[in-house]
C-alpha cells in the first residue's frame, strides 16, 4: 500500500548592507552643489561647504539597466544652475521592499560598531512553487 506523504517547505531570509566608510571630502551632493544650504546659495558656493548629513536608502527591485532617480538628477545636471533636490521618497518601485538608515554621520566617516551602519531587509515576497509529482 502506498501513502501519500504531504510535505511542507518554508523559508526565510533577509538581505544585509553593512556601511563601513563614506568619503565626501567636500561635503557636495551629487549635482556638485554643497550640502546644508538652501537652494539660492547652493548655485553660487561650491567651496567651504557645510557637513552634510549622510543616511543611506536600500531598494530593492527587479533589474533595470539605469534608475529612474538617476536618469532625473543627470538630466538635471545638464542643464545651467539648476540644483538638484532630493526627491521626497526615491523609493518608489522596490518590488522586494525597501529600508533606510538615520542619519549616520557628516560628510565623511567611518563606523566601528558593526550595528550602526547595518540595514536589514526581511524578504517578504514568495517564488510560486514548482514541484515535480513523481510518477
């Protein structure tokens, strides 16, 4: 006599980013403008630039060859005076989830606690099974 037997399968995971160093040594954002000031000055000084206040966002999303967040801020950047803003929530379309860190430092640090500058993803999406029957 044969029984059938059900069997389960689960699973968990989780994806890890550990920040360690970031090297801004003239406190710029990415447009060349200077960090901590407002959008009228940021046009005009680009030396002498106040500390930036640098945290760190993690997506999450299927490929694709250039984000769209990138491909605003370069063509952004071609055109004259013109600043970059920071986009509200460029977080948009992580199809396996998203996560950010607080602020962790100035313009340039090092982090020697390993908890300080860890971001954690659970995974929360699942594969559709495909179990082969035996005959």
């Amino acid at each position: 006599m044969i029984h059938p037997v059900k069997s389960s399968v689960s699973s968990s995971g989780f994806f890890e980013l550990q920040i360690l160093e970031i090297s801004n040594t003239n406190s710029h954002l990415l447009s060349g403008y200077c960090c901590g000031l407002p959008p009228e000055k940021r046009q005009t000084q680009t030396t002498g630039c106040p500390a930036c206040a640098t945290s760190f966002s993690l997506c999450l999303k299927e490929y694709q060859g250039t984000t769209s967040s990138v491909q605003q801020q370069q063509q952004q950047l071609k055109q004259p005076a013109v600043a970059v803003e920071p986009q509200p929530s460029g977080l948009y379309g992580c199809a396996f989830g998203n996560a950010s860190t607080p602020v962790l430092g100035g313009s340039s640090f090092v982090l020697t606690d390993p908890e300080v500058g860890g971001i954690t993803l659970p995974f929360t999406f699942r594969w559709t099974p495909s179990i082969a029957q035996p005959m």
